[in-house]
C-alpha cells in the first residue's frame, strides 16, 4: 500500500489490489497503484536530485555505490526472500540466492563508470586536443519483470547511477511487494536519488511517455517489448529491451548424456520455466537420442514440486493464465503428434497455479510450442539427424536470446559461438551470467543490453570535444582565397 520514495516508504492514495500467493491462493499483502499525482512528484523530485547527483566526481560516486553494495552485503533479506516466494512461487533457495548476487553488480559500475569516463582520439589537427566524454541522460525508467524482480533490476539500476542518472522503477505487479522491501537499501543514497512506483502497464507507459524521463530499461514479454520500444522510440528517447524467447539447446552424439541430462533439466525447469533464458527447445542427435531422452526423464521425475517455502526446486507458475497458456502449448502439441513422456498435468501438489514439470518428444515445427515463448515447465524434444541439422533448426526462429549447447568436440563447440543466431550462447553451462559481459538478444528478442560495457553506455550519452588551446585563424575558415574559385570559363583563377 506504499511506494519507495528515500529516505523511505510513503502511503499512496492510488487503489489497491490483492497480492495472491501462488502456491496457497492464499492473500498476501495489499499492493498499490500510484496516482498520476504521485507519479509526477515523483518525477520532479528524482530530476532535481539527479541535478545534483550529476555533478559529483567519479570518485566521490564510486564510493557511494561501494557504500551501497556494502550495505546489501550487511543486510538480513531472509524476510524479503520470504516475501518474493510468497509472491510469486520461487523456492526460497532460489530467492535468497537472488539477492546474495546483487552486490557485486553496485561494485564493477561504481569502477568501471570511474575508469571509462571518456577516449582522446589521435588528432586531425596540430595544436587540437580531441576527445570524447560521457555525461548522463537525466532520470531512467526500469519496468521489471517478476521472475528475477531485484536482480534484473540492479543490474541496469546500478548501470544508470553509475553513469550520474536518477532511477524510477516500475516493478512487477506480482512482486511489488518484495521489490518495496529490498528498496530500503536505496536509504543511504542521495534524498529521492531513487523511486519505486507501483502500478501496472498504465504506469509504466505514463513513465516512458514523460517528456521529464531520458531513457528507458524493460524486461518483459515480446509483445509488451515491442510497445515500449515504440513509445520510447517516438520520443527518441534510448531504450534497452529484453524480451525473452525460446531458446533452444542442443544434445550432440558426443555429449556425456548424464551431465547434458541434467544441464537439460536445470535450462528447462529452473524457477519452473519462467526465465527468460530458459531452455523450450531441444534438439537431440538422432545417434543418442533415445538414451537422452531415457536419462532426462529419470532426473526430471527426481524434482520435488511444491510450495517454494518448502523443500522443492519446481514451485508454481505465477498466475493461472500462465498455467492455461503452457497447458494450450502442450495440448496443441499433442493434438499434431508429440508423444508425452513426463508430466503434461497439474498434478495433486496444493491448491495453486502449479504444472508438472513436462517433455514431449516427436516434436515438429507445426507445433506451436516451437515458436511460442511457452514460460513454462515444458521440454520439446526434436529428433534431428545430425550436427548441421541441429544448428539450422535452432535458428529457425523469430527469437534470438540465448543458446545452448552439449558436446565434447571442440569444433562443434566453435561452431556453435559462431552458427547460432543468438545474443548469448552457453557450452556445457547453461544460464550463466557475468557482470562484465554483455547480456542480451537478437532479433525479436530485444535490443541494446545490460552489463558489461555496453550496459553503462545504454544510461549516458557521449559529446565529442574538439579544444585548441591556442586559438588562430586557420586556413580552411571563411572568407575563402579567390584562387580557390572558378572564373566564368569553369577555369581556376590564379
């Protein structure tokens, strides 16, 4: 019923709605949409502590955000943990584990912003110093999804403050809660430096349509993607989409089947398929297909399902749309021929959105599990005869965000970071990240990217600066020679 604004949570006026718990259908907590009234102070409040936070140096800023990283590091999130699993069914080791990664994300932004400020380039003129230098946009807007609602967040959070920007953040609806909770830490911060608006989509266009926001970062769905990139767009104002995919992953003859079995079941099944990087599609060399399958379907039946505060990786789906959308995917697969090996049903687990974790084999590209992002507990297996075969059909795709892959023979490994039309590509470890490459995807799954680099460079602009430190005339400048001109013959004059 509140939204962040430092030092603190404040009371909204805006209309409440309940926040269900997933796995019980129990009621949480009260969550809240902010008044168009809020979200304009809001605004003018983090612009004019961005004002100020832009013109502190690199070192002072680097020290604030180590201050900050060291505080997370300090903090109990146990109860906020507590709260993300209630909210949308992660497995608690899963939630805690989420917020023990987020520190660390404050402290590469807080050095690699003091180190990269800008680039002298060789001179096109004697006398001339010539350089680039990086300055911030003013106030970014993050819109965050509920899968990984802390984590997805600092990572271009703490991008945009590195970079000299203020922070307005949208976050799930399904996680607003737990976000609220983790916002305290923004305590230490410079007054209103960072806000938290609750709220739904109309928040989140009132946010990118604002003539008083710079830029924009959004994790979500395609088609959610594709609108905000527009709204942004039409107001030429920078964005960094991420809009998920079906990722495929690939089993080749010289794959260790147990290892590759069990990379399958934690790309498949992790946080019950709601990543966006989960593996939906696999494609398995017809020589050891058969025992894959045999192999894959034992270790899935391994995992315990049930309520994320007990003992189990396969919580529920967050929403029961979600559950009906993977339960339309799965039948319509079975309708054009899929054989179901495991799961396909909701199962006796408790009284909330859950589905079993599932794999269908026989799959075919009439099917429309192979491209539809499912979001869900389902692998679909394609039997392919060989290597090139694999490739070709993984990228048989609108999606471009990640690929795997499972092989013991160095060039398919090479092969594969170089065939596979994907941002990411992982071999023999899949979903991993690093704070200091770049993550993102091609094609319909998105545009620009966060960490690395690159990620810095989404939240600040460049300006280019020519100086002459002794100032003369130079032979190029008006007026020009009359030698330079023609006479009316089109002859040069002399």
């Amino acid at each position: 019923m509140s939204y962040y604004r430092a030092p603190g949570l404040h009371p909204s006026a805006g209309p409440q709605h309940p926040v269900i718990d997933p796995a019980t259908l129990e009621t949480v907590g009260q969550r809240v949409t902010v008044t168009q009234t809020e979200l304009d102070d809001t605004i003018t409040r983090v612009d004019a502590a961005q004002a100020l936070w832009k013109k502190v140096d690199a070192k002072t800023r680097a020290q604030i955000l180590h201050r900050l990283a060291n505080r997370i590091e300090s903090s109990d999130f146990t109860d906020c943990a507590i709260l993300m699993s209630r909210e949308m069914g992660k497995p608690y080791p899963d939630a805690i584990g989420e917020l023990a990664n987020v520190a660390p994300v404050f402290r590469y932004y807080a050095e690699m912003a003091r180190d990269d400020a800008g680039k002298i380039a060789g001179t096109t003129q004697a006398g001339s110093l010539q350089y680039a230098r990086y300055e911030p946009l003013g106030v970014s807007v993050h819109i965050m999804p509920f899968n990984f609602p802390v984590l997805l967040m600092c990572w271009t959070v703490a991008a945009s403050l590195a970079a000299g920007n203020g922070c307005i953040i949208k976050p799930a609806e399904a996680t607003t809660l737990s976000t609220l909770d983790f916002c305290r830490v923004f305590d230490d911060l410079p007054q209103d430096l960072v806000a938290c608006l609750p709220g739904g989509a109309a928040t989140g266009q009132a946010l990118v349509e604002s003539p008083r926001t710079h830029a924009v970062a959004f994790t979500g769905s395609v088609a959610a993607g594709r609108a905000v990139a527009a709204a942004a767009g039409a107001r030429m104002k920078p964005a960094v989409i991420e809009a998920g995919g079906s990722d495929p992953m690939i089993i080749t003859a010289s794959a260790p089947i147990e290892i590759a079995a069990a990379g399958a079941v934690t790309g498949a099944f992790h946080l019950t398929g709601q990543v966006c990087t989960s593996t939906e599609r696999l494609y398995v060399v017809d020589s050891i297909h058969d025992a894959f399958v045999a192999e894959f379907k034992t270790q899935t039946e391994a995992l315990r399902i049930g309520n994320g505060l007990e003992k189990s990786e396969i919580g529920p789906l967050v929403s029961e749309p979600a559950r009906q959308k993977v339960e339309r995917l799965v039948a319509d697969a079975l309708a054009k021929g899929a054989t179901l090996i495991t799961g396909g049903t909701r199962g006796t687990y408790g009284p909330g959105w859950f589905y079993a974790p599932t794999i269908l084999t026989g799959c075919t590209p009439d099917m429309d599990i192979l491209h539809e992002e499912c979001f869900g507990p389902v692998a679909a297996i394609c039997r392919v005869p060989d290597f090139d075969a694999a490739i070709a059909a993984a990228n048989d795709t609108p999606f471009g965000l990640g690929a795997a892959i499972f092989t013991t023979d160095l060039a398919e490994a090479h092969e594969a970071s170089e065939r596979l039309d994907s941002g990411m590509v992982w071999i023999n470890n899949p979903m991993i990240d690093n704070d200091a490459l770049p993550f993102g995807g091609w094609k319909a799954s998105g545009m620009g990217r966060e960490l690395g680099r690159q990620g810095l460079d989404a939240f600040r602009r460049s300006k280019m600066v020519i100086l002459d430190h002794r100032p003369k005339r130079h032979d190029w400048w008006y007026p020009y020679p009359d030698e330079w001109f023609l006479d009316a013959g089109g002859r040069k004059l002399v």
